[in-house]
C-alpha cells in the first residue's frame, strides 16, 4: 500500500540519563539511570504517524553500526516502509539527553549518517515522494536537503509540513512559499521571527510574522500552555490536555507525527490539531522518545481530567 505520510529526516541512538536535575558547566552529578532508546526528531514523527494511523516511509540515514541497525529495525517493527533509510559508511546519530526530576530535559545532537542526508539523497527516492499525501520535515539533516524537499515536496502538490527543530535562526527565506504548516515551538518561533515568545499574545505576533513570509499556516506549540494555530484569517487557541509529566521527549514529534496521520486521514486541521495534542500529552506521562508514542487506540481511550 503507498505512504500518505513520508518523513524526511533525521534517525539518532538517544543515550538518555536521569538525574535530580540537569547539570551546571564543570559540574558532575550522580544520576538515577541510563538507557538508550530509538530517538531521533524525523524517526521519531515517523513511529508517531504509523502509531496514529498513516501509511509512513522514511527517508535517512543511518550508520554501518550497530545502532543503525536498532534504529532500522525500529521502524520496520511500526509496518514503516525503509526502503529509503540509507545505510552509510559512518556512524548513526546520536543524542546525549538528560531528564531532570521536574522532567525537564537538555539535548546534544551529534549528526553522524544524518549528515549524509544530500539533496540527491532527495532525488533518488523521489518515487516515496510521488505516492505520498503529506510530507514532513524537520532540521537535523543538511539545510540544502531541507529546502530541496520542500521545494519538491511543493512542486508535487503535497501537504507539506516544516518541523524547524532544532532552531537558533531565522530560515531561508525561499522556503516560506513551499510550507503549508510551520510547527514551530516557543523557542523555535522567536529564533525564526526574530521576536521574543513568552505569552499567547507574544505567540501570535511570531505567528503572524511567519504567515507575513509566506508560510500557509502556523501552529506554535506551547507544551502545558497548547497550542496556536494562526492562518492568513486570524488565530485560535487549543488548551492542551491536562496529564502528569514524566519525560517531554518527543512530544513535539508525537504532534507533528499525529497532526500529519490525521490530515492524511482526511480531518480538518482543528480536528487534526486536537488529536495531535492528545497524542503528545499521553507522550509526556511516558519515558523515552519512541517507547512514549501511544497509539491511535490510546487516543481515543483518552479520557481529560
Ligand atoms: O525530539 C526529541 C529528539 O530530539 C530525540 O529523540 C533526540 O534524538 C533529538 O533528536
């Protein structure tokens, strides 16, 4: 059966430490655990859209190495077509994450086979693009294979969606006009708008400055706070579910990955929006990045507090 999603995107080993709280420089702490579970922003989207509903191919890369294979097989596990995630000579990317007892976290990203993510790379499985409805992506591969897929992802008449995680600066400008939603959070909405993000309010001036570069539709998440969904019509805001937070990691991807399942599944984008919420909140009340994805069954047995 053809993919209606298709992430483009980044695949890491996350190497995951708890400790009673995230570490000053020069300091060592003693921390509760460690593990390593399948991460990485593009993967993860990726299981979030299979979980929740969607047809999902992957395309990235991974190292000769045996995280690579973990990483592949994965997806493979979710019915998540591969036959797009490269193997390359390098090792896989990897992430040092640490979780702090208020499940707060910080992230070092080291790209490894993610940086071989070319715009030819792009090219060459143009055929998983054909067959898609939406396309995501997000900004741990190159920039150039970023806004090539974009930019074919547009030419083919796809929904496209830009995850732009991580962020620091704004974007290439010629990007806008091939982006139909922009899932930015508040850090990513400032660093892109060049305006500060603190507030509802503050929300919806970054949002309304990215619609005024070009993009189609803006949803900033706002993690407890919910989410804005802005538009060249005017704004709405989604109070998000209230849940116990145990580890944030991957909430965001879990959104994009079931806001993206259900708009290929033919929902509106408020209706998408909700679910993509519920999904991320249950996230948030499990450990890890794709062990916390739930489920399209999950979601609908949620019930709000
Ligand atoms: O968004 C969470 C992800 O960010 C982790 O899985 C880690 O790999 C980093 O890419």
């Amino acid at each position: 059966m053809p993919a209606n999603v298709v992430v483009i995107g980044s695949l890491n080993m996350d190497l995951v430490t708890r400790a009673p709280r995230l570490p000053r420089g020069g300091e060592t702490l003693i921390g509760h655990s460690f593990a390593t579970v399948s991460g990485g922003k593009g993967a993860n989207q990726a299981v979030a859209a299979a979980r929740l509903g969607a047809q999902v191919s992957m395309v990235g890369c991974v190292g000769n190495d045996d995280y690579g294979v973990q990483l592949r097989e994965a997806l493979l596990v979710e019915q998540i077509d591969c036959q797009a995630v490269s193997v390359v000579e390098d090792s896989s990317g990897v992430a040092l994450i640490v979780v702090d007892d208020n499940s707060q976290n910080a992230i070092v990203i080291v790209a490894g086979a993610n940086g071989s993510m070319t715009p030819a790379v792009i090219d060459q499985f143009d055929a998983v693009l054909q067959v898609a409805d939406v396309i995501i992506c997000q900004l741990e591969i190159p920039d150039a294979t970023v806004g090539h897929a974009l930019k074919r992802g547009r030419e083919l008449g796809k929904t496209v969606i830009l995850n732009p995680a991580p962020a620091s600066r704004p974007l290439p400008a010629d990007w806008f006009a091939s982006i139909d939603y922009l899932i930015p959070n508040e850090s990513e909405a400032a660093a892109l708008s060049g305006l500060p993000v603190d507030s509802l309010e503050s929300a919806e001036k970054a949002a309304a400055q990215l619609i005024s570069m070009g993009a189609g539709n803006v949803i900033v998440t706002l993690g407890a706070q919910g989410a804005l969904f802005a538009n060249g019509s005017g704004y709405q805001h989604f109070l998000a579910p209230k849940v116990k937070a145990v580890d944030t990691t991957a909430a965001g991807d879990t959104f994009v990955g079931g806001f993206a399942a259900a708009l290929a599944a033919g929902k509106t984008e408020v209706e998408a929006i909700r679910f993509g919420q519920i999904a991320a909140a249950l996230s948030v009340t499990r450990a890890g990045a794709q062990p916390s994805i739930p489920t399209s069954s999950d979601v609908q047995a949620f019930k709000p507090a």
